[in-house]
C-alpha cells in the first residue's frame, strides 16, 4: 500500500498537468502562441538553470560515458535506416528526424528530475548533448534540403543555445574544482538557489505543453501507427544493448540505467514535424510523436512504480 501511494504521488501531478493542457486547448483557455511563450520560458530560461545546478554540483562518473559510447553509434544506425532503407517504404521527407534524437529536452529531463529530483538532471543532460552529435546534422542535412538553413548555421545555433551553454559552464566548473572554490566564497550557493529558484516551474510548464499540443490525425493513422511500431522495435534494442553494455561497466549507479531506460522510451524528436516539405509529412510526423509521447507516459508510469 504505501508504495502504490508513493507511485501516486508521482504520477498524479504528470496526468493533472497533461489533463490541463489538452483541456485548454479544448476550451481555448490558451491560444498556440500563449503556450509557445511558455515553451520559450522553459528552453531559455528554466531548463538551463535546472541543467547547470545538476551540472554544477553532481558526480560525473565513467558509467555515463560508457552509455553515450552506446548510444551515439546505434543512433547513427537508426539515423542511416532511416535515410536509406526506411526512406524506400516510407517516403518521408523527414523521417529521419524520427530515428535520429529523442526528445530529451522538452519531455526527458523533467519527467527524469520528477523521479530522481533535480540534482540529478544531469544523467538526461548528458544523453542530450550526445544525441546531438547525430540529430543536429541529420536535422541540418533535412533543413538543407529544404531550403532551409545551412550546416554551419545550424551548428552555431547550438553552440549559442542557453541549453548548451548551461551544460558546459556547469561541467566546466565542476569538473575544474571552480565549484568547490565558488561554495567556499559563499557564491555557489546563492548561484544555485537563484537558478533553482528559475528552474521549479519546468516540469509542470513542460508536462502542461505536451498535453496542449497532443493530437492523432485520422488521416494517415496506417502509415504512424507502424512507423511508430518500427521506431519502438528500435529503441527497445537500444534499451537492452545499453542494459547489457552497462552490466560490463564497473561502478555503474542505478540512475545511469534509468537514464538509458527513459531515454530509450521517449518519443522521437518534436523537431520533425517541422522539417516537413508537405502536409502529409507534418501531418505523419505530428501524429508519430504524439502517439510515443502517449506511450513514453504509460512507461513512466511503470517506472514510477518500481522507482516509488
């Protein structure tokens, strides 16, 4: 009993605050560009701070690089299906985008600091930036073809993104012992209460805005519903070699294969919808990330149980 109420207590605020938001968007309580303001808070703002106090003061430890070492080569080859043989059954314009990220900004690291609290954002933080090494050029090369903007462009975007820059400062200082030396002034901890302070309306503000923007077209629903099937096929083998590959890794802690765990259930990156060339393409992709978003829920439910 006591431990079915802790998993209520976890999960109660995830399905009230993605009630909510599907709720105002029926009501028109709140327009797309109300939501997309707060979207810009969390991104610049709130996420950042949340990133660098995990940075700042947690332990990085040789586990997590061992799971980016796993991770980054099985996404290049989600990433390559996808542009060569997956392209061949599904021509998509960007199904790529689908294969190649999860959406570990928006959805992973708040769903991950609800389990683990915030000090541990950092596990997701660091799947985040390893990821990028494949998403960002598939999402350049897509872009690209679009018309859109260049490889270079699209690189500098990410090294002046706030996440990024919040991520490496925060490394920077721990890693270096700057940290230490900024608690013993007394900085430290009023630059980790002001950031915390920033960072306490993420998970609920980001929970709320995957809720708003849910939806599953009718349309194509044949076509999301299996490339949805051949993109969880994919990140369950991904589950199960990092699983196996952190088992070989001495000193591995629990919240390293929990990461791998979340991170292998999230739904594909929000960005493809947007690198669509047709309405049938935003349409598909729209409704891909959707539907896992509603799955990726359901299994943060499970965990939540055996994590309460």
């Amino acid at each position: 009993m006591e431990k079915f109420l802790s998993f209520i207590q976890v999960i109660a605020p995830i399905l009230v605050a993605v009630f909510i938001g599907v709720f105002s968007r029926k009501r028109n309580i709140l327009s797309s560009a109300d939501v997309r303001g707060l979207q810009q808070f969390v991104l610049k703002f709130g996420l950042p701070c949340l990133l660098f106090n995990s940075c700042f003061r947690s332990d990085i430890g040789g586990s997590s690089a061992g799971i980016v070492l796993v991770l980054l080569p099985f996404m290049l080859l989600s990433a390559l299906w996808a542009f060569t043989l997956g392209k061949k059954k599904y021509p998509y314009h960007n199904l790529p985008m689908l294969f190649a990220g999860q959406e570990t900004g928006t959805l992973g690291i708040p769903l991950f600091m609800i389990l683990f609290g915030p000090e541990n954002a950092l596990y997701m933080g660091l799947l985040d930036i390893a990821q990028a090494v494949i998403a960002l050029p598939t999402a350049a090369i897509l872009s690209t073809d679009s018309g859109g903007t260049s490889v270079k462009s699209i690189l500098r975007k990410l090294f002046a993104s706030p996440l990024m820059l919040a991520i490496l400062l925060g490394i920077t200082l721990n890693l270096t012992g700057a940290s230490a030396w900024l608690d013993a002034v007394g900085i430290g901890t009023i630059l980790t209460q002001t950031t915390g302070f920033l960072a306490q309306p993420v998970s609920a503000l980001m929970i709320f805005c995957a809720g708003y923007n849910f939806s599953l077209s009718k349309e194509n629903r044949g076509p999301i519903v299996r490339i949805c099937a051949v993109h969880l096929v994919f990140m369950a083998a991904l589950c199960i070699i990092t699983q196996l590959a952190l088992s070989l890794l001495p000193g591995t802690v629990v919240l390293t294969r929990w990461s791998a765990v979340l991170y292998c259930a999230l739904p594909a990156s929000y960005l493809a919808p947007s690198l669509g060339k047709t309405e049938e393409e935003i349409t598909m992709a729209s409704g891909v990330c959707s539907l896992l978003t509603v799955i990726c829920l359901i299994i943060f439910c499970f965990m939540a149980f055996f994590t309460a």
